[in-house]
C-alpha cells in the first residue's frame, strides 16, 4: 500500500526549498528529488507530529514535527497527505 504525492515543494529546517515528490510506504516517508538528485526517508515513527496550514491559495503547508527537527512541505490538499501518513502509522 503505497501512496504517491507529487509536485510538492519542501522546505527543511535550514530553509533550503526543493521539488520533491513524496512516497508513503508501511515503514517510511520517502522524499525524492530528481532535479537536485537527493532522496530521504524518515521513518514513520520518528514523526511525532502533524500540523495544517491553509495560508497558500494553490497549496497547502504540512508541517511533520520528527525527533531530529520540523519539516514543511507544500503540497495541494494537504489532508490527505496527514491521512495517508496517519493511516499506515
């Protein structure tokens, strides 16, 4: 089960923004990035939390709190992607 995200933009704790699209397994969030050639993944239980913002017009913010930091992403209908992580948690 496995769901994809994609055009989302992400902004890591140092404020770096890259296009990534966003892959949700039963184990890991994986964030790929084939312009900047980066992939990571963060284990679903490192995520202690998620929040929403609907500030944008076109894209919403999630906010994921993990141990090592915050991680923000903008992505259009950012509910489901809060559903799609908290599903498989």
């Amino acid at each position: 089960m496995r769901k994809k995200f994609k055009m989302v933009m992400e902004i890591d704790e140092d404020g770096e923004e890259r296009p990534i699209k966003i892959e949700i397994t039963s184990k890991h969030v994986i964030r790929r990035s084939k312009v900047f050639k980066w992939e990571k993944q963060t284990a679903l239980k490192a995520i202690e939390g998620l929040a929403l913002e609907k500030k944008l017009t076109r894209a919403d913010i999630v906010t994921a709190t993990t141990k090592s930091g915050h991680i923000k992403w903008k992505v259009k209908k950012g509910q489901k992607l809060i559903d799609a992580i908290e599903d498989v948690r």
